[in-house]
C-alpha cells in the first residue's frame, strides 16, 4: 500500500493504472482506455484555442 501511495504521488496516472483505482466492469474499463486519447486531444485544443485566442 506504502508504494502505490507515493507512486500516486509521484504519477497519479500510473497508479491508477496499475491497481490503485477501484474495480470496475470490463466493459467501461475498455471504453475508458479506447476513449481516453480522443479525451487528450480535445483537451488540447481547447487549450491551444484559448492560448491562441489570448493573443495580442
């Protein structure tokens, strides 16, 4: 317990990938793993907009 405890310190995605989250379906544990990059990216580009809309 002592490891995943700083390992969610140290990288909390790491741990959770690793057994520090709790059990779920299989079913939304594949979903989240198909659908986290398309996640990323969208984030990104909202981010990248409003840097870019920050401009002067």
């Amino acid at each position: 317990m002592k490891k995943l405890i700083t390992l969610s310190l140290l990288a909390p995605g790491t741990a959770l990938a690793h057994g520090g989250h709790a059990p779920v379906p299989e079913a939304a544990h594949g979903l989240v793993h198909g659908a986290a990059p398309f996640g990323l990216m969208i984030v990104a580009f909202v981010v990248a907009g409003l840097i870019w809309r920050a401009r002067p």
